[in-house]
C-alpha cells in the first residue's frame, strides 16, 4: 500500500509542474517557504490542514485531489510507455537488416 505522504508528495509535485510552477512560485502563493515545499516534497514534512488548504488553491485544486492516486497513476503509466517505446526502439534497432519473422522451428516436410 502507498503511503500517504508518497501520495501528497507526488501529487502535489505532479499539479505544481501540470501548472508550470517551480516550488518557489508555489510556495509564494501558499504563503511558506520554498524550503518546505521542497521537504513535503521529500515526504520529509507533512502539512497541516490549513496549509493543505492553501497549497490546493495555489494549485486550483481542491484539498482532497491531493490524496488521490490518479495522478499518480498517470504519471506512472506515462513513464512506463516511454520506456516501453525505447525498449522497442532498441529490439527493432537491433533487428534491423534482419529478418524479424525467421520462424521458431524449421519447416515440416510432408
């Protein structure tokens, strides 16, 4: 099971570049410092609710997006596509000039 702070931690990194945001742009609508937007980020620190409150409208989110796994899901799947297209860009490179149809078993004479 995900723990908690690895949800917010990712989420809120994820909708902060989803909006183009370094942590010093979010931190200045959310009122606190970049340094602490950076360790929630960690997961080394976890906000209170009123803090929750306001890094969600920095974010136009409402607070409980910020624990969903959606986005992180996402995020993963994005990442597994990529490396699963450069997997298959390599076997293909690799194949290239050969014949990637040989078969598995030489043909039966009848």
């Amino acid at each position: 099971m995900t723990k908690l702070r690895t949800i917010l931690a990712e989420n809120i990194k994820a909708y902060r570049n989803e909006m183009g945001f370094s942590q010093l742009k979010l931190a200045d609508l959310a009122e606190t410092a970049p340094n602490y937007i950076a360790m929630i980020e960690a997961e080394r620190r976890f906000p209170s609710d009123t803090m929750l409150e306001k890094i969600a409208d920095a974010l136009q989110r409402e607070p409980c997006e910020l624990f969903s796994i959606a986005p992180m899901q996402k995020q993963w799947q994005e990442a597994l596509l990529a490396d699963f297209a450069e997997f298959i860009a390599q076997k293909l490179e690799k194949t290239r000039g050969k014949n990637p149809c040989k078969p598995l078993a030489p043909p039966i004479n009848t």
